[in-house]
C-alpha cells in the first residue's frame, strides 16, 4: 500500500488550502483514511478522519474549519481548509488504517504566514 499526498504550500492567515491523498495497492472495502499533522516540537495529532461509511472525526482545534472528504471507488480522501491559521502550520500527513494496519504517506508542508 501507498499514498500519495499532495497540495501542501503557503498561505496567508484567513486563507484556504485543499490536500488530496491516493491510496494505491490492496486497498480493503472497509478502512479508515485520516489526516495527521505535525509541527515542529510537537507530536503528531490526528485532524480529520473519515470511515468508508462516512462517519468522521475531527480534532477540536479544525472543527467548523476543515473538511475532510473520500472517493471510495477511487481511494482518495481529501482535506479542505478554510480559515487558516498560523498554528495551522505543519506538515499533514495521509493516514490508512485497515484491519489495524497503519500506513503513512510521505507529509506535506503547509506553512501559514503573511
């Protein structure tokens, strides 16, 4: 299994931002795809997750800000936030989990600052 992430960069605070991840390989019906973020010094936390049968968490911290969404039939997930800010500021990483196997994409950086 692999996933592929994309649609890190810079934004201003108040901006927007949508990361995309593919998941490729033997992908199982039923899994869990999420988003995690890191920034430096701290530990990774989980954002947004979203099961195949679209039940989603978010963190409290991206609540009424962020999106998480899915294509099963494609293995994709994406992330749309909305009203950045800098604490925002990290590198997100795609996240599976099927049947307790985790797998990570490589993280993408997204950096909020005027």
């Amino acid at each position: 299994v692999q996933l592929q992430a994309s649609g890190g960069g810079l934004v201003q605070p108040g901006g927007s931002l949508r990361l995309s991840c593919a998941a490729s390989g033997t992908i199982l019906r039923t899994n869990v795809m999420a988003w995690y973020r890191q920034a430096p010094g701290k530990e990774r936390e989980m954002v947004a997750a979203m099961s195949t049968g679209s039940s989603t968490n978010y963190a409290d911290s991206v609540k009424g800000r962020f999106t998480i969404s899915r294509d099963n039939a494609k293995n994709t997930v994406s992330l749309q936030m909305n009203s950045l800010k800098p604490e925002d500021t990290a590198v997100y990483y795609c996240h599976l989990n099927q049947r307790g196997f985790l797998y990570w994409g490589q993280g993408t950086q997204v950096t909020v600052s005027s």
